[in-house]
C-alpha cells in the first residue's frame, strides 16, 4: 500500500520536474562505493521557481564540499572491512519541487527497494540500488517534505541544518535525524538572552515557513514564562511586498519603551530581513536594537546596513573546527580534483581570473555548518561500520548476512546508537538531535570595518556571557508600579499604575489584582499591607452613654424614692385606690427600663447579650401587663356598678355580684408576662445569645463595631412583639375607661400614659428599623427605654406622690369616693321641687350603698 503510494506520487512529481529528468545538462556528484548515501544540497540560489546561475558560497556548495572531505575520511576508517561509501548528491536550489523530484530518484535507487516494483519509472536505469541513508535538505521547509515522503518507504535521513521544531514529532517522522538542535533550543536561549538585557518589551518578527512560525511559537511560550511581553508581532511571507515592509517600519517606529529604544526580534533568513532593515536605514530610524536568528547571525550584511545593524545581537550555531577542511579546501590539487561538478563555475563567479594558489583560499570561520555535516556523513559511516561488526564478524566485504537483513529500521536503530564516531564528540541526543551548542555574536564595529564578535556560549540551555549588559535599559513600554498599585492595561504590553482602593492591596510591585483583606482588616495608606481594623463598642465613658447613663440614674433613683413612699403611704385611701401590688409591678418595670442601658451599653458578651433579651423585654411587658390587669378591674368594676344602678333604678332587687380585686390583676399580670419570659427562655435555647463584629469598610476611616447579633439585625423586634401586643390592647381599653368616675381616679392617667406609650413605638420602630448600624440601634433602644420608663412614672406615680407628700388634705376617703356622676347630678336634682329631690333620694340610697361596697369591694 505505501509503495503503491510512493509510485504513485513519484509520478506526479515526476510529471511536474520533467524538465529536471530529462534535460541531458544535468549534473549531480556520484561517487561510487559499495552503499550510496544520497545527497540534498543548495548549491544554487533560486531564480523564481527555477534554479538560477548563482552559487551560493555561504552554505550549499561548501556543505556538498564539506560532506565529500568527510566521505573521504570515512572510507579511510572502513578500509578494513573493505566496505566503502559512496555519495549522489544533487542541486535543490532551495525549492521544493526539485527537492521532492531528487528525492524519489533516490528512493528508487533505494537499498530497500525490491528489484522490479520502480522498473518502469526510473530516470537514471544506470546507477544500482544502493543508497542506503540520505543527508539534507538544507532547510526546514523542504525537509518537512522529503521527511515525509521518505517515511513511507523507510528511508533513513539525517539533516545538517534543518532546526524547525516542528520536526521534532517521532511518530510523523520516524527515519528523520539532524545534527543541529531543533530551533526550541534556540528560541530559549534567545529568550534568556532578553532576560539577560533586561528587554522585557519586545516586537517579533518572523517568517511565513515551517522555521519561523514554530520559532516564533516556541518564543512566545519561553517569554511568557520569562515575563517578557511581546508588543507587536507580524508574519513576513516570502514575496512581501515593499508597501508592506514599510507599514511594518512605521509600525515598529510606535512601539519604542520608556528609553526610547525599539527592541526587535528577527526569526527568519536573511534575504527579507535585509528588505526589513534596508527600509529602516532608508527612513533613518535610529535606536533599533536587532535580536537575530541564526538565518542572519554571523552573515555579513549587504553594503550600507553595517551603521543600522551596529549593536546587533543573536544566536548561531557554534562553528566547530573541522581539522583538514579548510587545508583540503583550499589545497590547489583539490581544485583540480574535486568530484563537485559546481567547484569550478565557484571559482569563476567568485574568483575570476585566478591562477593564483591563494586564490579562493578560505579560513575556518567561512564554513557554517560544515562539522554538522561531517557529524551526518560520520554517524552513517560509524553505523555501516557497526553494523558491519556485528552481522560479518571477521569477514570482510558485505556478507550475506548483511544483505538479506539490511532494512531502514535496523538502520535507524544503529544510527541511534552512534556515539563519539570516528573520535568525534557528537552523539544524537534522545537518538534524534544534535546537542543545543550555540554562540552569541553582535555585530560590533573593529578599527575601521564591522564584524561579528563572539561574546558568549548557549551550551545544555545554559546561557553564558563573557560581557556585561551594554544597555542598562528596560525595555518596557511603561514604567513599573510599586507596591500598592496594580497595572491596568491600556493596549498589549503597555499600562497606568492604579492605586487600589480602600479595602484591598497589592504586596508585590507589578501586580494586576487588588486582592481584597480578609474580614477584619483593611489597607494601610500604601495600599501595600492589611492592618487590623480597630474594633469599638459603647463604653460608660462615651459622651452618648454619658448622657443616657446619668439620665438612667436620675431615673432610677426617682423611681426607688418612688417605691419608698408607695409601700410607706400605701394604707391611704389615695394609694389604695391605685392598687399596691399592681403598682409595685409596675415600679419594678420601671426600674428594669432605667437599668437596661446598663446591660445594653456594656461590653457585648454572650452574658450580656443574653441579659439585654431578658431585661428589654421584660420592662416592657411588666409595664404593659400591670396596665392591662388594672384595666380589666376597671372596667369590670365599671360594668357591674352600672348594672346595678339600673337595677336599682327599676326598683328591682340587687344582688351582691363578684367583682374583680387587684389581687386578680395582679395574678393576671404575672400570667401576661410569664408568656414573654417563656418565650425568652426558649429563644435563648434554640439561639443562644452571641455577639458579632461588624465592619464600616467604605469609611474614611474603616471601623469596627461590636455588638450583640441580635441588634445587628431585626430580633429584637421578635422580642418586642408581645409587649406591642400588649400596648396596642391597652390602648383599647385605656379609651373604654377614659370616662370612668374619680372612684377609679387613675383611669385617665393611664389613658395618658397609654396614648403617649404609643406615640413612643411609632418613633421608635422607624428609627431603629432604618438605623444603618448596630451603635445608632443601641442608642435609639436605650432612649427608647429611659423615655418609656420616664413616662410610666410620670404619669402615674408622680401626681398622687405630689398629693401624698405636699397635698395630704386631699388623700381622704370622700374625695376619692367622689364621683363626677353624682356632682352632675345634684346640679340637675337642684332644679326639681323637694318632693321631686326627696323621691329621688329614696330611689338612689339602696344604689349608694351597694357602690361603697362595691369600690371597697375591687380595691381590696
């Protein structure tokens, strides 16, 4: 199946590159040998989509010159086994079609290749099938290609130069090997070389092929864990046009850092990074600071660029010595010798007219890439040779053995294996790569002339300058945000230093979040630091529970001179009209109000708090029961005298009812408040009482307040609900009995009481219930409470103990049997004759005695 697909896609290119199969000028390098290696050089520069005329004598023909010299070598090592190796190498000119179309006439000359399944299709019928491993392509782009094709029928391939990181991938490229580091390695050390300067913002430039764009992917992944940003990015294709190129300058000329430097990074080969910089030398933009790849580092740029390119900095792989190259290179009998059909149209492009021995005569530095290239041809001799060893023992020649086993995959495993071959120091790292081994150069100017300086190794992803940082700037776009600020960006890479609000920091310079303080705390001035927010509560000593407290006091100490006078003068008819117990219920409520302030203004505990329940709704509900009980005497008092002033009016016989004593109000008061303390008892069981913190956070100054939960929030009106119950029915009944007669003589008191008590709750319940905190609730209950307890002793105690004390003419038994009803009605008997006023004497005396009775009746 994959041959019938190589065969198939072998003539389609065969179709497409006729030309280069059936043009008689065709040349290529054949050195004969018992296995083949195949051979994938660029030895001419591109004219379009053909080859051109030019050579080029910066890689391709000294790479093809390189891997001969060391074929040479290898065949020295082999010459006991009496195996040689042989080469086919043809010219790519860096494109595609010539390299695919070259590449399956060597898959057809394939070792691998069963004799008879390519017959019909061969272009060159002459040459065996022997190439065994193939060396190239030059580049990325069309080794992805040819890595593919090759795949498929299990040729091994090694390639001197290809780095694309994309090649990386095993399984899609199984037989594919190089002897450079894949250009991962070099986006990190061009990355920690930003670091290095300190070049934080940076602009990428990168071209449109497998090379640069896994470059630029693998550099954009290194600078975002190195904390480098990149500002501007742009793909450049490979027929960019001119317009293009300088709405690129003009857009770089915007994206210089606080020092006024622009620092730019140049991921492709040379021939559009020329076109780049050329348009930059043109617009005279200056403080450009050039980071290149190894498609422009070490290259001497074109004449009139050396000023713009001054300074610039990048990564190549490190030039090794290959001992005896550059000798034999420029060795006139090479010369004249050299298997390279292009040597001598070499000469004559760049050297012409020479007859020299000097003449081309070419030093070590001239040579990239060409020990990487000895690393290819070494690792398929040391490998041949392995194998050799371990399949025909002592035998010399190619054994049988050999030949009936030899496959791309036993191959590929033995080139895997290869380690120091031929005293050489390369090995494959992981069997698939080069080691990461590269040189840091800037293109410095010397005396009068510029040149490439080394200045540092990349070695093992270690970075190592022998110079110190030449700049000294920062390359970001802005200046950076110290502690207590944060970055808000306003376009890529760049931003404004915010402070943060109040509330939240920033503990490390350069942050992007606020992160907000923990419950309790809030920021210093410096936004850099949580502190402990100062957490207050009303104290005895504050000026507002200063003023309630002292008024507390005077209350309460009124409301005990009060009770003095109550239990001294209560025999008197005044007070025993009142009701003693009723009243002392009623005083004890009244102490209660005064002294829950106390409580309420002390340091909130559970004990406190637990007591605040207990004395606020108690006070109230003491009060209200005690009022309500009294009431209900009153009123049925009232009834029962009426019905029987009708009876007896009627002329009717009056029986002696049972009317209600205080002893029953006072019973039913304490039945009243039981229900409140019941209920306080089993709130304190399911929610035990417990104090919370509240912080004011948006303040100026932040605060915390410490209060009981319950006045944080609206529990305090559960707890409230049975004495409002209480008022609004004592309300009621304060206004049925408001005409009572003086008998009853504090019936209008307490209607007083009773319509103030309520205006009280409608204040109160709006001020407490829109308080905004805790404090403003604690103080609205506790002048609540003082106003309520002042008002019950206002209203019902202070007039009689007036009396008592400073009127004591007045606290007889007539006046408080006297009766509004009776005085109206001798002003109305007066009018009648005397038999009139006699008649209605006689009718009214069986009446009178029964109201005494009935007065001293529900007094008792």
């Amino acid at each position: 199946m994959a041959i019938s697909f190589g065969c198939l896609t072998f003539c389609l290119v065969t179709l497409l590159g006729y030309a280069f199969c059936n043009s008689s000028g065709q040349r290529y390098v054949h050195i004969p040998g018992d296995f083949m290696l195949g051979g994938l050089f660029p030895v001419h520069f591109p004219d379009g989509d053909k080859c051109g005329i030019t050579i080029d004598q910066d890689v391709g023909i000294h790479l093809l010159d390189a891997a001969i010299f060391a074929l040479k070598e290898v065949n020295g090592f082999l010459t006991k086994s009496r195996i040689s190796l042989g080469l086919i190498a043809y010219d790519t000119c860096y494109i595609i079609n010539p390299s695919l179309h070259h590449s399956l006439e060597l898959q057809e000359q394939s070792y691998y290749t069963q004799h008879g399944e390519l017959d019909n299709i061969t272009c060159t019928p002459f040459l065996s099938r022997r190439v065994i491993g193939v060396i190239g392509p030059v580049t990325s782009k069309e080794t992805r290609i040819v890595a593919s094709l090759f795949d498929l029928f299990q040729m091994p391939q090694i390639s001197a130069s290809a780095t694309s990181s994309i090649l990386n991938d095993r399984k899609k490229y199984k037989y594919f090997k190089r002897t450079v580091p894949s250009d991962t390695h070099q986006a990190k050390g061009i990355v920690q070389l930003l670091r290095y300067f300190g070049w934080q913002y940076v602009n990428i430039l990168y071209e449109d092929s497998s090379y640069g764009s896994y470059g630029y992917r693998d550099i954009k992944t290194f600078a975002s864990l190195g904390n480098i940003c990149i500002g501007y990015e742009k793909q450049i294709s490979e027929n960019i046009k001119d317009v293009e190129i300088m709405g690129i300058v003009n857009e770089l000329k915007s994206r210089k850092n606080l020092e006024g430097k622009i620092v730019v990074v140049l991921f492709m080969l040379y021939q559009n990074a020329y076109r780049i910089i050329r348009h930059v030398h043109h617009i005279h933009l200056e403080d450009i600071i050039w980071i290149g790849s190894d498609g422009i580092t070490g290259r001497d740029p074109p004449k009139g660029l050396e000023d713009v390119m001054s300074g610039t900095l990048g990564l190549t792989l490190e030039t090794l010595e290959y001992p005896g190259f550059s000798q034999y290179i420029n060795n006139r009998q090479t010369i004249q010798t050299n298997p390279n059909p292009w040597y001598e149209d070499y000469l004559n492009q760049y050297f012409p007219n020479c007859s020299s021995e000097s003449c081309g005569r070419l030093n070590d530095t001239d040579f990239p890439y060409v020990s990487n290239m000895r690393d290819a041809v070494y690792a398929f001799g040391n490998a041949l040779l392995n194998m050799h060893s371990e399949m025909c023992q002592n035998l010399t020649g190619v054994c049988k053995k050999m030949k009936e086993n030899f496959t791309g995959d036993l191959m590929t495993e033995y080139l895997e294996r290869v380690k120091d071959p031929f005293n050489s120091t390369f090995h494959f790292v992981d069997g698939v790569e080069g080691p990461a081994r590269y040189s840091i150069l800037q293109y410095l100017r010397k005396d009068d002339s510029y040149e490439w300086i080394d200045i540092g190794k990349f070695l093992e992803n270690e970075l190592m300058l022998n110079v110190q940082s030449a700049y000294g700037e920062i390359s970001s776009c802005s200046a950076s945000c110290w502690k207590g600020y944060i970055k808000r960006i306003t376009e890529k890479c760049c931003w404004e230093c915010t402070p943060c609000p109040a509330g939240a920091i920033a503990n490390s310079s350069n942050s992007y979040v606020c992160v907000n303080c923990p419950i309790g705390f809030t920021s210093n001035v410096d936004r850099n630091e949580c502190i402990r927010i100062t957490v207050s509560y009303f104290t005895y000593d504050n000026p507002f529970s200063i003023a309630i407290l002292v008024l507390c006091i005077l209350g309460f100490l009124l409301c005990v001179a009060v009770s003095v006078v109550v239990v001294k003068t209560r025999n008197t008819p005044l007070l025993k009209a009142t009701g003693f117990e009723t009243s002392i219920v009623l005083l004890f409520s009244i102490l209660l109000s005064y002294s829950s302030p106390f409580v309420l203004l002390s340091k909130p505990t559970s004990g406190s708090c637990a007591l605040a329940r207990l004395f606020i709704g108690m006070s109230y509900t003491l009060a209200y029961s005690s009022v309500l009980s009294k009431l209900i005497v009153y009123k049925r008092a009232f009834d029962v005298r009426a019905g029987i002033k009708q009876r007896a009016l009627k002329g009717q016989h009056v029986l002696r009812p049972y009317i209600c004593t205080m002893k029953t109000a006072l019973l039913l008061s304490l039945v009243l408040s039981a229900v409140q303390l019941l209920a306080i008892i089993f709130w304190m069981i399911v929610d035990t009482p417990a104090h919370d913190i509240s912080y004011d956070a948006l303040a100026q100054q932040p605060i915390g307040h410490r209060a009981c939960k319950d006045s944080s929030d609206f529990s305090y009106f559960l707890l409230l609900f049975w004495p409002f119950m209480l008022m609004i029915v004592c309300l009621v009944f304060a206004i049925k009995t408001r005409k009572l007669p003086e008998g009853m003589n504090d019936s209008r008191e307490i209607m007083y009481c009773s319509f103030t008590s309520s205006v009280i709750w409608l204040a109160f319940v709006p001020l407490y219930a829109f308080s905004g905190t805790a404090a403003v609730r604690v103080i609205s209950l506790c002048v609540s409470l003082f106003i309520h307890a002042t008002v019950f002793l206002a209203c019902l105690f202070l007039t009689k103990i007036y009396i008592v004390i400073f009127r004591p003419e007045k606290n007889n038994k007539a006046r408080v049997m006297r009766s509004n009803v009776s005085k109206s009605q001798d002003s109305c008997d007066g009018t009648l004759g005397k038999d009139g006023q006699r008649h209605k004497n006689n009718q009214n005396s069986h009446f009178d005695k029964h109201h005494e009775e009935e007065t001293l009746s529900y007094r008792r």
